[in-house]
C-alpha cells in the first residue's frame, strides 16, 4: 500500500500551487477560472479541471451539452 509522507504531501502541495499560479498567469484562464467560482459549491481547482478540460466551451451548442 502506497503511504504518503508529511514531506511527500508538502511537496505534493507546493507544485500544486506553483501549478495552479502559472496556468491562472493566462488571462483567458483566469476570466473562466473567476467566472466559475461565482457558482456556488465551485473552488477554485474544480473551475480550473473544467476549463482546462473544455478548453472552448463554444463548440458546444449548448451549457448542458458542455456539462454532460
């Protein structure tokens, strides 16, 4: 069974977070990212999952087409 150590987490969280700076340096991204915190229950790293996996939300004819 794979254990992750204090040090190994805290490793783990500063690329975290040094990730999640560069990506929101992209203004585009970081408009999405904002906009998407306005919903309720939506932090940031969920906001940032969606759009990075979306990518352009207008190739889609609709908002429930892009959710499903």
């Amino acid at each position: 069974m794979l254990q992750l150590s204090r040090s190994n987490l805290e490793v783990f969280n500063s690329i975290q977070k040094k990730l999640v700076r560069t990506l929101k340096e992209n203004q585009l991204i970081k408009d999405r990212v904002k906009g998407l915190m306005t919903i309720k229950g939506v932090g940031e790293v969920t906001a940032l999952t969606w759009v990075l996996e979306i990518s352009e939300p207008e190739r889609f004819s609709s908002i429930r087409q892009a959710m499903s």
